[in-house]
C-alpha cells in the first residue's frame, strides 16, 4: 500500500509565496506518512483572468519553483505532482501549462502538457496556454503503483484516462483549478468518481481553494468510494492505494477487459 495525499490551497500571483504555502502542506502530509503528494493545478502561479501575466509568470522545468519543489520532495522523501507555468521559447507569447512529477532524490519522473484546454463557462485559456501534444502516457511508479497524470478540463473527456489505463496506470494524479459555479462542484465530484469506476482505478484529484477555485479536493478508490476529502478550504487529505484493492474490484467488473472499443486521437487534435 501506498499513502497518497492531496493538497489544497490557493496560489496566487505571488511565486514565493505559493511555493512557501506548498512547502507547509508537503511537509505535513509527509510527516502523516505520504509518499506522493498531488498539489494544484496552476500551483505556482494564477490570475483572475487569463492574459499576459500567465505568459510572463512562465519558468523553465529547470526553473527556480520546480526546483523548489524538488528540494521539498527531496527534504521530505516524498513524490511531489505540480502545476506550473511552463515558458515556450519557440512560442513567446503563450505558455505550457504543465504537469511535473518529481521523485524523492529531486529529479523529475514524468511531464503531462494539458490536452484539453479550459475554453468553456467563459473562460478561453488557448490565449495564453498551447495545448500539449499527444503522445504516449508517461507513467511513473511510487512504491508498487503505477501513475498517471491529467490536468482538470481534461476529465470531462474520458479518453484521457483511458490512455492512461493503457499505460498500465494503478493511479489517477489529477491536479485542477475547478472554477466555482452552478453545479460545478457537483460535476467535479461526479466526474472524479466516474473516472475511477469506469476505469476501476484510483484518482486522487487535488484543486485549488476559494477564490480561485471549487476547493473539494478527494481520493476516490476503484469503485468511486470517496476514501478522503477536503471541503472548501486550505489543507490535505490522504488515504491508502492499494495494488490489492484495484485487482480485486478488476476481478468483480472486468469491464476493461469485456470493452470492446480502443481509443484512438481524433482527426486534427
């Protein structure tokens, strides 16, 4: 078994300053026996509006906050899963938006550029972000799970994770920026959940807080139990993955293996 937490804040304009308040919920999750810590989407950087400051917030992967991040996974022995601003030289006037995975010793283990990007409920974040190119899943392993990423619009397209069920992914790493509104945080919860019973897999989804954010952050197992969640505010929730419970419930509904259609990307994506 595997201790997996999310972590819920509100990062904000401010770099230093969100990456002191991830700092703060690493080290407590670590400290309650977590080896992988989900946190937000957008964690190092966010505006009430998707213009330039997102494009000048924007670091390299070998920049100062993911290297902030790598000390604390290193300082605390964890596995850190982030949101950050990625800067696109060969685009200067938009951004990546990224997801890193880095591993105890500090290195990054895994990158996911969001595929589906949040042009909806009067947002247009194609802007100011490129969308990621589609490609193999890149997994990484914490203990005997297996790990996948995607980034928050991404779960209303169910080929995402299906891919990453492909991959051979025990675990759902979902950080998101849910955007508050009517019925949005019921959306959040029901597709979190389905994403986990369609595909009989764990998804530890990790949102942003008020304003910003729905909050609601929740690990959901194979069978869409909520095993852990948080409601509105800043913090973290962990529950135990288990390789075990994701054969067992696989064994009860076989429905990966009873499908009968494979995914493939549409034309033009």
């Amino acid at each position: 078994m595997v201790q997996v937490a999310v972590a819920q804040f509100a990062s904000s304009e401010d770099k230093e300053r969100n990456l002191a308040k991830a700092a703060k919920l690493v080290a407590d999750a670590a400290g309650r026996g977590a080896r992988l810590v989900v946190l937000p989407e957008y964690a190092m950087f966010i505006a009430p509006a998707m213009d330039e400051r997102f494009v000048t917030s924007a670091e390299p992967l070998d920049g100062p906050f993911v290297r902030g991040l790598a000390e604390l996974a290193s300082r605390h022995g964890v596995h850190v899963v982030a949101g950050v601003n990625e800067r696109l030289d060969d685009e200067p006037g938009r951004m990546s938006n990224t997801l890193v995975a880095i591993d105890p010793s500090g290195a990054i283990v895994a990158t996911y550029r969001k595929l589906h990007l949040y042009d909806a409920f009067g947002y247009k974040e194609s802007d100011v972000v490129r969308a990621g190119d589609i490609g193999t899943p890149r997994t990484f392993a914490v203990g005997g799970v297996t790990v996948g990423m995607q980034t928050c619009y991404d779960v209303r397209f169910p080929e995402v994770t299906r891919m990453l069920v492909d991959a051979g992914a025990d675990l759902l790493a979902l950080p998101a920026a849910w955007v508050p509104g009517p019925l949005k945080e019921d959306h959040w919860r029901t597709l979190v959940r389905a994403r986990a019973i369609e595909n009989t897999i764990y998804v530890a989804a990790a949102g942003q807080s008020a304003p910003m954010g729905a909050g609601n952050s929740l690990l959901a197992d194979p069978m869409g139990v909520i095993v852990a969640s948080l409601g509105e505010g800043t913090g973290i929730a962990s529950g135990e993955v288990s390789p075990d419970r994701v054969a067992e419930v696989r064994d009860k509904n076989p429905a990966l293996r009873l499908r009968r259609f494979t995914v493939t990307p549409a034309g033009g994506v």
